[in-house]
C-alpha cells in the first residue's frame, strides 16, 4: 500500500498544488537564492578567499547540475514521491553535518554530495510541473516562491552571520527542507500521460533538436551571467564605495521585486508569445546589468537590481516553461534543470577566474556580452513554438 494515498490531495493544477510544487523544486537549491549570503558568509564566518568561497559555491551547483541530468532517464517511471522523501532526508543530514566544517577543500566536496542529491530533487520537482496544465503558471509560482523568501535570506542572514557563524546559513535550508516534507504527503500522483506524450512527439518529430539545443544554450548563458555577478555582488557593491547595509537591504527589496515578475507569467502565462516575452526580457536584463557600472550612484544600484531582480524572475520562467513543451513526460525540463544548474555553477566559477583583485568591471561586461548571446541563441526556438501555437 502506498503511504501517500492516506492523505487527502489538492486539486492537481490548483494553485495550493503549484505552490507545494514550487517548494519542491526549491528545496534542493535553496542556495542560490541566498547566494550572495553563502558566499560572504564563508568569507566572513571561515575566513574563505573570494575564490575558495566561490569554488565551493559552484562545486554545490555542478552537483546539483550532475544530479539533475542523472535523473532525466529515470523520472518517468520512479515513485516520485518516495523519493522526493529519501532526497529530502538525505539533505537535512548532509546541512547538519555541513555546519561542523571549516576546511575549504571537506566543505566543497560535502557541498558537491549536497548538489548532487538536491539536483535529483529539483529534477524530480521539475519533472512533475511539467505534468500540471499551463505549466507555465507551474513554473511562474516556483519564481514567487524563489524571489520571496531569497529575498527574506538575503536581507536578515548576513547580518546574522556574526553572531551564529555558518550554522545560521545551513540551518536555514534545513528548515526549508522540513517544511517541503510536510507539504509532500498532500500533493497528487501526476502520472505520466502516455498517449498525450506520443501525440507530442509526433508533432514535434523532426524539428525538436535544433529548437532544443539552441533553448539550452540560451538557458545555461542566461544562468551563468546572471548567477555569475549575484554570487559577488556584495563585494561589487562594496567596491563601488556602497555600506553592507544598503546593499543586503537593497538585495532583498529587489528580490521581493522579482516577485513582480514572476507574478505576471502566473497571470500572463502565453498570451504574449515566448518571442515577446523571451526577447524582450532578456534585452532588459542586459540593459540593467550594463547600468552595474555605474554602481557608486545611490539611486543606480537601486534601479538596476530592482530590474535585474525583476526580468530574471519573469525570463528564466518562460525559459523553463518552454523546454517543458517539448514533451509532456518532464524528462526534457529536467534537462532544462540541467542546463540551468550548469548555468548557475558557472557563471560563479568563471566570475572569480576573472576576478582577481577586484576586477568587477571585467564579469559585468562579460556578463552583458552572455546575455546578448542568450537573447539570439532563444529567439529561433521562441519562433517555432509561437508558431505551433498558432
């Protein structure tokens, strides 16, 4: 007998449903939306470097990008939600352990045990959005639960750090943990249909590989430069002359911000077209990172994270939205989590090669230049499934 069928579920597509699903695919990369708070927190609490900070910041993403991929070819037909449970317990213990280490090179490749596992998570949660109608909806609330509570993160952690050290930063994520396990019990099977996968791929037969490539390509750029300059932006904040204050305080507004964003995909959803909304928010990422050089003026750096915080939010969920209607089973937005996680793992570990001694100017232009790149390599893809819509 299954466990889970003695507790009553919510309705499927719901959006008490979508947002228990959000607090599944957040779970095992909580992380990232508290990065900034990560990665100053090793430095501050550890005595990290910049690099060894961010060496094992990207170690827990390459994990969690490796664990995503491995669970492409098995997410159609595991019991999901058993092993969601196995996943989530396995991370709490390895958060617990992660608090009692101070050596950069144990930490890294604790973390990367700790990416692994949550990247099979998320994939997992990925997969199963994917299966709800309006999958866009699905992935807009995964955005408002991500912005939301990143920005509660980023605005109350650091100033915690001092007086708790580390522990304060893991144990956050295991809250995190324990409440997705009391949601879990509730949410429905979503099982796999098999005929609308077979109808699917008959209709996408022949012309799904380029579309497909070219939406991981713009995917993975879009993550690396945007994850590649928010794991740092504390410290670009200081350099341009900014107090820790303003900037965690500012961090967190622009994180609530998204919340704008992601919110207009749960009520816009595909009204726009993905050419619209990918184009256009994309170019706006752009536009505002570039306004990163002007860092020093007050009202700049408000506006240009506010923004940031905004189009990352609305962008990255059409993006995911638009790998999952590739198929109906979730196995290519799990690919999609892939592509995203090596993005996020990247951009940090790139952004401290070219760091140096305060090299910020340097990852903000690389940073556009990515962007620009991702806004091209989508454009085709958003195309051809505007066009099926039609």
């Amino acid at each position: 007998m299954n466990i889970f069928s003695m507790f009553p579920k919510v309705s499927p597509n719901s959006i008490t449903a979508r947002l228990f699903l959000a607090f599944l695919a957040t779970a095992g990369l909580f992380y990232v939306n508290i990065m900034p708070t990560i990665v100053s927190g090793l430095i501050e609490a550890l005595g990290f470097t910049n690099q060894q900070a961010g060496a094992v910041a990207s170690a827990n993403m390459y994990g969690a990008a490796f664990g995503a991929l491995s669970i492409v070819l098995f997410v159609k037909r595991m019991n999901w939600q058993l092993f969601s449970v196995i996943f989530l317990l396995t991370l709490i213990s390895i958060d617990l352990a992660s608090m009692y280490v101070s050596q950069p090179t144990s930490l890294l490749a604790i973390r990367f045990v700790h990416g692994f596992v949550g990247g099979m998570l998320v994939g997992t949660g990925f997969s199963v959005m994917a299966r709800t109608k309006e999958p866009d909806k699905s992935f807009g609330m995964l955005l408002l639960v991500q912005f939301g509570l990143g920005g509660v993160g980023v605005m109350f952690i650091p100033g915690l750090v001092p007086q708790f050290g580390t522990a304060i930063l893991f144990m956050s994520l295991i809250a995190f943990s324990v409440v997705t396990l009391l949601m879990l019990p509730f949410l429905p099977d979503y099982q796999v249909d098999e005929q609308e996968q077979k109808k699917k791929a008959a209709a996408h037969k022949g012309i799904n590989k380029l579309p497909l490539a070219l939406t991981l390509v713009s995917i993975f750029l879009f993550q690396a430069a945007n994850m590649g300059l928010y794991a740092y932006i504390i410290g670009l904040g200081e350099h341009y002359g900014l107090d820790l204050p303003f900037i965690s305080g500012t961090l967190g507004i622009a994180a609530w911000l998204g919340l704008a964003g992601a919110g207009l995909v749960v009520v816009v959803s595909d009204r726009l077209g993905y050419f619209k909304s990918l184009s256009l928010g994309i170019l706006l990422t752009a536009i505002a990172t570039w306004g990163l050089f002007y860092s020093d003026i007050h009202w700049v750096w408000i506006v240009v994270n506010s923004l940031i915080g905004i189009t990352w939010a609305y962008t990255i969920a059409y993006l995911l939205g638009l790998m999952s209607r590739f198929d109906t089973s979730g196995q290519m937005a799990a690919l999609g989590g892939f592509a995203s996680k090596m993005g996020l793992a990247t951009g940090p570990a790139v952004a401290a090669l070219l760091l140096g001694e305060d090299n910020y100017p340097l990852i903000i232009g690389v940073a556009v230049a990515a962007l620009v790149l991702s806004m091209l390599a989508i454009m085709f893809p958003a195309r051809v499934q505007d066009r099926s819509n039609a």
